[in-house]
C-alpha cells in the first residue's frame, strides 16, 4: 500500500563549489569590480576598500600648515595687542582711523589660524582640502587689499612691497598643495 518515502537527502551547498561560486556571483562577489578591485564579501564591497579612502600627502604639506599655523597665529596676536605698531611698519604712515578694525582684522587672522591648527591634526583629505582653500582665499584678498590701499595712498614702502611679494609666494605654494592633494592616485 502506501510505501515510505527515502529520506531526502540535504545538500551541503557549503561544499559544493559550484553552488559556492553560483552564489558568490549572483550576490556579486568575488569578481573585479570596474576599479579592478576583488571584493572577498558584500560587506566589503559596500563599505569599499579602506586604503582608497588613504590619503596620499605630498611632501611638506603639514609642515607648510604647521608654518601657516603659526605665522597666522603671531599675526592675529600682533594685531590684537599693537593696532597701532602693525599698520605703522606696513604702511610706514601713522594710523588715520581707529584701532578697531585692525583687532577686527586680528580676530579674523586669529579664526583662521584655528582652522589651520586643526587642519594641522585631521586624516580626512576633504577637511585639509578646504584648509589650504581658505588660506589661499585669504591670500589672494589681502593681495587685493594691499595693492588697493597702496595705490590709494600713492606710496610704496618697502615693509608693503615685502608684503605683496610674501603674499604671492604664500599663494602660489598654497595652491600647489591645494593641487596636488586633490589629484587622483594612478592604481597600480
């Protein structure tokens, strides 16, 4: 009459290679991706891989924010302290307006100068980034407002002209980092 059936048999798919490899492809694992990288788990592949997220630092880049740092610091503190006594020497004129807008000035430099203190400290290339743009930034509006000021005035002392010519150098090296950091890495 009615007759048993066998027992079915499980298949130990963990064993079978060619279930394994069926599997990893349709979750879509194990082959290169378009970068040419070999994902071992969907985790991974979701996450991505740690290294490409490295930043790849040319050379000096903190030193050069360690010294912007530090000159930014000592000229905001300058500006705080003596108003007076900092536009003196740049412009070799005695201060017609208030030391007001000179501190004004220092308080800026001086909030500048945290962001480079923490962009001294910082992996993330994006935050380093933005760093160099501000200071750049700065530069390249203080060229503008020295040179307007100057032609105003109608002189050029030599403290001005050193200035400028700082200013320019500070701007350039400050874009070539700005550059180089934010150029893509040849995979190899």
């Amino acid at each position: 009459a009615a007759k048993p059936h066998p027992p079915l048999m499980k298949k130990h798919s963990q064993t079978d290679l060619v279930s394994r490899l069926k599997t990893r492809k349709i979750l879509g694992v194990g082959g290169e991706d378009d970068d040419g990288e070999v994902h071992r788990s969907k985790i991974s592949q979701m996450l991505g891989n740690e290294i490409k997220f490295a930043v790849r630092e040319p050379v000096g880049l903190r030193l050069w924010i360690l010294f912007s740092a530090v000159v930014f610091t000592v000229m905001a503190l300058m500006a705080l302290v003596f108003p007076n006594q900092l536009y003196e020497v740049v412009f070799d004129q005695e201060q017609t307006a208030t030391s007001v807008s000179i501190r004004l000035y220092g308080g800026a430099i001086l909030s500048l100068s945290l962001i480079m203190w923490n962009g001294l400290y910082t992996p993330e290339k994006v935050i380093i980034q933005w760093t160099l743009l501000s200071e750049a930034c700065y530069f390249a509006i203080q060229f503008l407002v020295t040179s307007i000021t100057l032609v105003e005035l109608g002189s050029l002392p030599n403290a001005a002209i050193l200035l400028l010519l700082s200013r320019i150098f500070f701007l350039t090296v400050t874009l070539s980092y700005y550059y180089h950091l934010g150029r893509r890495t040849k995979k190899i």
